[in-house]
C-alpha cells in the first residue's frame, strides 16, 4: 500500500487566497478529481501585488500581471504545476514559457450593481434610479467610461479589495457608496445571488476582455500537464476569449485604457465579436464588429492581411509555430533537468499558441479563424481613430497616476510631520519652551513639506497641512496632540 501511495502523482495547483479566487480553484480542483481520481491535487495560497496594494486604482499602479506575477514565479521555479486565474487578470501576452491550458464554460460575463444595504435596503432599483451625484463605487476605466456616458448625473469613486471587503464598503452607513459596480460571475460563484441588484447589458455596457471566464495556466512545454488540463477546456468560450484577447493585444490595451468586448457564437456556429474603445469620460467612443464561421474543418484558412504596420509578419508567425520548445526554454528559469526530452523535440505547429491559448484539441485554423476576428475588429478600430482616443486617455490616466502619487506621499510626510510635532510638544513639557516654538522647531527639523510651508510657519500661521494641523490657530496642533500643561501656550 505504501509503494502505491508513494507513486501516486501529485500536482500543485497555485492560487490567490481570497476567498472566491480559492471558490474558483476549488471547482476547477474538484473537475480535475473527476477526471482523474487517482492523482493527488494539492492547493498552494499566495498573494499577489494586486492583492497587496488596496490604496490605489488598478489602473493607476501602471503594471501588467498584478494579480499573476507571484503566481507564474512559483510555476516557473516549479513551485506549482499549474494555476487557477479569473482569465481577464491574465494579459494578452504571457511571459515566456507560459501558457493558458485550459479555459473553463464561461459564466455570465456582465457587470452588476450592487446596492448599499444601509442606504437603499428594500428597495427595488437601477442605476436610473439613483439620485443626482450619488457615488457608484468602481476602479475599473471601462465601467465609468460606459456608465457614465449613459448616467451623467452619477458620480463615481474608487472601491479597491477582494469581493468581501467592497460588499462591506458598501454596506458601511458611513460609507460614501450607493452602489458598486462587480462582475455577476463574481458574486454568483460566491453564492451572493441576492446582491444583484441590475444586470448590465451589453447594449450599452460591454463587458471586460474574459469576463467570467475561469483559466487554468501551466508551462507551456509541459505536455504532460497539457493533455491533463484538455479536458477541463469548453470549445465556444474558448473561441469567444481567444477573439476578445487577440483584440485587446493589438490594440496593446490593459486596465489602463477603456477597451471593451462583447462576442457569442450562434447555432450555426457563427463567431461574432464587438469591440469598443472610449475616452476617460466616454464623450468619444469607437464601437464595431465583424464576424466569422468556425467550425473543425482541417483545411488551412488564409491569415489576415499581415500589411498593417500593427499586425504580425507573417514570417514571425510562421517562425512562431514552428520553433521548437527548446527555443522556449532557453533563458528561462527552469531547469533543463525538470524538462523530459519529448518536450524539446515537440513543434509548435503540432501544438498550438494563439494568444497565450494551446489547444491541442482544436485544429490550428479554428483558433486562427477565432484569433483573426479579433486582430480583425481591432484594425478597424484603429482605422477609426481608435489609436487616438486610446493614446490621450492613456496620457490623461497618467497624469492622475502622477497626481495621486504625489498626493500619497504628501499624506505620508504630513503624517511624519504630525508625529515629529507630537514627539516635540512632549518634549517641551520638560522644558521653558512653548507650544508654537516646539511646533517651529519640529517642523524645521522635519523639513518643508509643502511650497511656502516654511515661510507661513515664520510669519505665525498655522501650517496648511491637511488633516493634520489646525487652520485657526498657530498654537494648537489638532485635538490627537494633548498640549503638556508646564508648557504655556503663547497667543
């Protein structure tokens, strides 16, 4: 019994430890166990950057696979063997040697309001029936470009966290928010069916690029774990995903720009797909869509005109799947030891890699038909002056990251400030010195914070430091800072 059990293989499955990133591994662990009940499926916990960094927009942090990094490290350095992602926090370009195995039926992929238990509880409402500037919580630029250009009477804040941690902003009575805007998948895995308050639909707000699609990534010249994950993979959400991916790589978006996707495939096995760019504020917005037959024929399809300047040669992609995994694995982590031999002699003709995607199970000119729409509609936006709009609010999203930066960390100097004042005040109480010198001294000492702070100190005003300083008095530092009583207070 004991030999048995020592063969038995095991495979590590990575995964963010919120609470619905582990409801999403679960499920695809427990798909995995009915395939295979005789392998061992362990579950290892990890936080990402994403997970992380709270104070901040998604947007705003300006990196690419911050929810994934950590994650793909551990697959690289053969940690984990494979990884669970909600597959719209998986970039369009994944890191050498990685890729997505499997794409799990896609769930609903449309954004949903949830309304604030404190503020509208036993009301039955929509966004239309929010009152003129109640604040809608969302971090997502394609959201507020699309809601707000339909409800320009909503103003709209930044609400960061896991799915637990925004219901709970929410739902604060001192909290700001009358609503937030979530993904239905999110909250149906999670069992919340009762939060759902609206349903938005596609008409007017297009989703994000997989939403409400499940992935599982692995090495992507494991073959091994390659044929494991096949049968998890749904072939229409695949090909729907594949398409939206290949949009959002050509038009080189990410959560920084407002880029949106709506797509399906029809019983007659039509692909359609729709792509939209906006401005921040949604005043300019670009929408289109193309359309393709898919179906398993084997014959070879002719690729998309590879003459736009954004597209890829034609001799790259040639070049692209025919290398050998070998050329893979060169300048990569992994150690050549831990990568049998059939891996290196495998072409990638024989397994294909469309947009991060190998599907060993579909013929290569399916995934080309699905990838080609994509590239197809993004051309036509960029054609339409997609490249513009997409460039200026790229510009306008780096300016507010600027903005907030320095704003962070001016609240961190002045919190600096304020425990410098405190730790001088107290020290005044042994002294002859006053209140107002002990505050002149710390904040010499501390340096100037703001233009002119120095200045207004000398001339007896108070500092103009936010939230930390009172703005009536030079004297009186604000009521967390008890004034010693053997240190008088000069008026």
């Amino acid at each position: 019994m004991d030999g048995l059990e020592c063969d038995k293989r095991i495979v590590r499955v990575g995964s963010r430890k919120s609470q619905l990133a582990l409801v999403q591994t679960h499920t695809v662990v427990d798909m995995l166990q009915e395939h295979y009940p005789d392998v061992e499926f362990k579950v290892i916990t990890m936080s990402t950057k994403g997970d992380q960094i709270l104070d901040q927009p998604l947007s705003k942090i300006g990196e690419k696979s911050l929810f994934t990094k950590e994650l793909e490290i551990a697959l690289e350095d053969l940690k984990v063997d494979i990884v669970v992602h909600s597959l719209k926090d998986l970039p369009s370009t994944l890191p050498p040697g990685m890729a997505i195995g499997a794409v799990l039926e896609r769930d609903s992929p449309y954004d949903c309001v949830a309304f604030s238990s404190s503020k509208h509880k036993g009301k039955s409402m929509t966004l239309a029936d929010l009152p003129k500037d109640a604040v809608v919580g969302t971090s997502s630029l394609r959201r507020v470009a699309q809601i707000q250009k339909k409800y320009p009477h909503l103003k709209f804040a930044d609400i960061r966290g896991n799915l637990n941690t925004r219901l709970r902003k929410l739902d604060d009575a001192s909290g700001i928010y009358d609503a937030i805007i979530v993904a239905e998948a999110g909250l149906a895995r999670m069992g919340w069916h009762d939060r759902v308050g609206e349903v938005l639909s596609d008409s007017w707000c297009m989703y994000a690029i997989s939403q409400g699609a499940m992935a599982v990534e692995c090495r992507s010249f494991d073959l091994e774990t390659l044929d494991l994950l096949a049968p998890l993979t749904h072939r229409t959400t695949l090909l729907r995903c594949l398409a939206e991916r290949a949009l959002l790589r050509t038009l080189e978006g990410g959560c920084s720009v407002p880029i949106a996707v709506s797509s399906q495939v029809d019983d007659e096995d039509t692909l359609t797909l729709t792509g939209g760019v906006y401005s921040l504020d949604g005043s300019e917005s670009i929408v289109l869509t193309d359309t393709t037959h898919i179906s398993n024929e084997s014959t070879p399809t002719k690729l998309v005109s590879t003459d736009s300047e954004n597209s890829e040669p034609s001799s790259k992609r040639q070049r692209r799947l025919s290398c050998p995994y070998s050329e893979v694995v060169q300048g990569h982590k992994v150690n050549s030891g831990a990568v049998s031999s059939k891996y290196l002699t495998v072409k990638r003709k024989d397994c294909p890699y469309f947009s991060g995607i190998i599907c060993r199970a579909l013929p290569h000119n399916l995934l080309e038909k699905a990838e080609n729409v994509g590239v197809s509609v993004a051309r036509m936006l960029q054609d339409q002056g997609a490249t513009a709009i997409l460039t200026k609010a790229k510009s306008e999203n780096e300016k507010l990251k600027a903005i907030m930066e320095e704003e962070r960390r001016l609240n961190i100097a002045n919190q600096n400030l304020l425990e410098n004042v405190k730790q001088e005040v107290v020290k005044a109480a042994g002294s002859d010195c006053t209140a107002v010198d002990a505050i002149k001294k710390a904040i010499k000492d501390h340096g100037t914070i703001r233009e002119g702070l120095s200045n207004g100190v000398t001339n007896g005003d108070a500092p103009k430091v936010q939230a930390t300083t009172s703005a009536s008095s030079v004297d009186t530092p604000t009521a967390t800072i008890d004034t010693p009583a053997k240190c008088p207070v000069k008026h």
